[in-house]
C-alpha cells in the first residue's frame, strides 16, 4: 500500500472511528436513559401484582385466594395481630386444595374475600411456593411477599430465594435495618429505598417481601450499579 493511499485511509478513516464511538456511547446512554425511566414501576412491581392495586385488580390477574387472613384485636392492649389463616369456599370443589388445607377452617358463611386484608395463594404446593398480598386500609396493596422451599420466587435486583448474606450485601450494600426474631433464627434485612424486606435463616434468604419504595435519586442509582 502506498504513503498517498495509507494518508487517505488515515483522513477519513478517523471521522469514522470518532462517528462510530458517538453512535456507540448514544445507544447505550439511550439505553440507560430508559432503564431510569422504568425504574419507578419497577420498583412498585413483583411477581404478577403491584404496589397500590386494588382487591378487584388482584382477582382479576391472579383469581381468588386460597386462604385469608383478617386482624384481631387484643383486648387488654388494643393491638392488632393477624388472625388464623381460613380456607376460601371456592377450593372446596377442588380434591388437591382441600386435602392440602383441611386443617384450616372456611370462612364464614356469606362472608366475602374482600372483607379480609392479607390474601394468601398456593402457588407451586411441590415447590413450597406461597404468595401473599397485604392490602392497606383494606383497599390497595401494601405488601407483597413471596416464600418457598425452592428458588421458585422470581428474582428481584439480583437476588432470590437461597441467595447467601453475604451475596445480598455485595449486590445491595448494607441494609437500612435488620431485625432478628425472638429466638435468633429469622434475620429481617429491610432495604427502604428499594422497598424491599428479606427475611434470611442460616444466611440465606427465605423470603422476599415487596413494600413501598423511599424515592431514589438518579446518582443512588448510578452508585448501586444501576440494578437490574
């Protein structure tokens, strides 16, 4: 190749290059830029529910419960605890479901799954998969929480169920709170920007509990990866 035909290459050959990174840094900044712009969503979602959803969207998308659970009222102090849970007349018809929650009682007679304010689905019985929504004021969904014995919950910012403490701190970085039950054996990790409660035994998660999110700033985002 000649001097002449190398300096031409050179010439255009550099507005190319400079072209090519430009288009190149676009995409991904384009890219980037629409990840920003999901991120509220995302952060109010799990599973097939959302945060703030009322009892009629949640029977329309997932059906009606297996069990529910209402609030009782301690006499004494005034404080409200979760009643027991009780079977959902629907599953009655249903051989599987019945053997499966013949120990729990049926709601009353006349009594709608509307009136109760935690719904609890059977999602994989194999798998130990239960999923359960708490609705606030008796009206939208407050919480959203996932369970199971496999790593059948869906994954959320990198984590799922039998993920490691350890992996958790790497991906999230240190949690707002934690909480360890009476007895030691649960650890709560409650990541309040992401709206986020994961309950771990023996350092692996269990549990992953969707809840309201704390606004996140653009350079949080930046900071933490610009979670998936």
């Amino acid at each position: 190749m000649s001097l002449k035909l190398k300096e031409i290459i050179g010439r255009r050959g550099l507005p190319i290059i400079i072209l090519t990174l430009a288009i190149i840094a676009f995409t991904w900044g384009k890219s980037k830029y629409d990840d920003w712009n999901a991120l509220p969503s995302k952060l109010r979602a799990y599973e097939d529910a959302r945060l703030g959803e009322t009892k009629d969207e949640a029977l329309m998308i997932l059906g009606p419960p297996q069990l529910v659970q209402g609030l009782s009222v301690n006499e004494q102090t005034g404080n409200q605890s979760p009643s027991k849970s009780l079977r959902v007349e629907k599953w009655q018809d249903d051989r599987f479901m019945k053997e499966l929650l013949k120990n729990y009682n049926v709601i009353p007679e006349g009594t709608e799954i509307r009136s109760y304010n935690t719904w609890q689905y059977i999602m994989h019985p194999r798998t130990g998969k239960t999923y359960s929504l708490t609705f606030d004021n008796s009206v939208n969904i407050s919480k959203i929480e996932c369970n199971s014995d496999s790593t059948s919950c869906d994954k959320i910012f990198g984590i799922e169920i039998y993920t490691s403490e350890e992996q958790v701190r790497y991906l999230l970085g240190e949690p707002d709170q934690q909480i360890l039950s009476e007895h030691g054996a649960i650890k709560k990790m409650v990541y309040r920007t992401l709206g986020l409660t994961l309950s771990l035994e023996r350092e692996r998660v269990v549990s992953i509990a969707k809840i309201a999110p704390r606004e996140v700033d653009f350079i949080w985002w930046l900071r933490h990866g610009m979670l998936k």
